[in-house]
C-alpha cells in the first residue's frame, strides 16, 4: 500500500473483531517501524506498552470508560514516553555518528533539557506522537485498522505501572474492524487550517 493510501484509508475503528489475532510477528514489526519515527534529538522517547493479559485489559477497560476496543482488538498497545530518556546513556543515540558528531549532538542535548521540564515534556510528547502516527500508518499497510484512544490517565498509569519518569500519549488499538467506518464526519478544508506567514 502506498504511503496516500494508507493516509486515505485510515479511519478510526469503534468495534473490532474479537475473533481475529494477530502473531507477535506482526507486532514486532509494527514496532519496528515505530522506531524509525522521527524524534527530538533522536531520543526516541517512546515506549510502547503491549496490554495482553486478559486481566489487565479488563482493567484497562475501565481506564477507557469501558470503550469496546480495549476488550475486542487483537492489539493494544499503550504509547509512553520516558521524560529522561535524554539523560539516560544518551551515547546510544549517536552509536553509528562520528565521534565529534556525536559529541556534539549530545552536549547540546544535555543542554537543551537541563532545568527545562517544559521542553522536555513536549519534546517527548511530540516524539511520542510521532510513533503514534507511524504504527497507525504501518498498521494499515499490514492490513490492520486502528483506533488511537483517550483514557484516565491516573488510573492506567497505576495498572501498567508507570514509572515516575514517564508518561503516557495514548493507547491505541488494532485489528479487524467489525463494519466500515461512517463517512468522516466533518473534515476542516485546506484554508481552514492552513496560514501563510502569519495568524
Ligand atoms: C489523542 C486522541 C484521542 C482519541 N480518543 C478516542 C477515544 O477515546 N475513543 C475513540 O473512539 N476515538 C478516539 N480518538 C479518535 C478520534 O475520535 C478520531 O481520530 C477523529 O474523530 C477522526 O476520525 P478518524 O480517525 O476516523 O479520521 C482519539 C484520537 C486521538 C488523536
């Protein structure tokens, strides 16, 4: 499927089949493309929670306000992001760079984020989204639908877990939809959304 069509066709799943499954195959290649995504000094903030037990996901349903997705997808993933990733052995995002490249990019990194919670906070959110939209995307070239989704943040963090320094984007779910989605239901138009120069 090319990069238009999977834009075009991908809509937002309310009811799933239950019945269909996927192999943990295909989910290591969703994350796989995941990790290609771009983000803030190539962090790569994202981490990805795979919600499998039946007994957590009963609870996450609750965390969703009982959304059917999060019982009846073949997938559903959890998107976190780990707020100081940039702190943590940072060298790895430059493993294959020059070594003055390298060095470079991680000083101005260290720099960027220090006394900055704001900056890091929406840098990591923005990483974050960005993996959203590519496991979206690469969802539909597999052949799979997807619902990204909303939910208590409180109280889902407490059921996976959450570490202090991390925190969550979304979840989204993934299968086979039960029925097409409604035509969309009220799309803004390019001069809507689009400004020249400036507001
Ligand atoms: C951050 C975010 C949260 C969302 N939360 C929910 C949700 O809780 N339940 C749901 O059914 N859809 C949810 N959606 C999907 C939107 O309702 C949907 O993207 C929008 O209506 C446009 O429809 P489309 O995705 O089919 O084009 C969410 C989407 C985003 C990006």
């Amino acid at each position: 499927m090319n990069v238009s069509d999977a834009i075009q066709r991908r809509r937002s799943v309310s009811l799933f089949d239950p019945a269909y499954k996927i192999s943990d195959a295909e989910v290591r290649e969703l994350v796989e493309a995941a990790n290609l995504s771009p983000s803030a000094f190539n962090i790569q903030h994202w981490r990805f929670v795979w919600l499998r037990d039946p007994a957590v996901l009963g609870q996450a349903s609750e965390a969703v306000w009982f959304q059917p997705q999060v019982t009846d997808a073949a997938l559903v993933l959890l998107v976190c992001l780990d707020l100081k990733a940039w702190q943590k052995s940072p060298e790895r995002y430059w493993a294959n760079a020059p070594a003055e490249v390298a060095k470079h990019m991680i000083d101005n990194t260290l720099q960027t984020y220090a006394d900055n919670p704001q900056l890091e906070r929406d840098e990591a959110m923005r990483s974050a989204s960005m993996a959203a939209m590519t496991l979206m995307l690469k969802a539909q070239d597999m052949g799979l639908e997807s619902c990204a989704m909303a939910c208590d943040e409180q109280r889902m963090a407490d059921i996976v877990k959450l570490p202090e320094d991390h925190a969550l984007c979304m979840v989204i779910a993934f299968g086979r939809a039960l029925k097409p989605p409604y035509a969309r239901p009220g799309l803004l138009s390019v001069e809507d959304v689009l400004v020249t120069d400036s507001f």
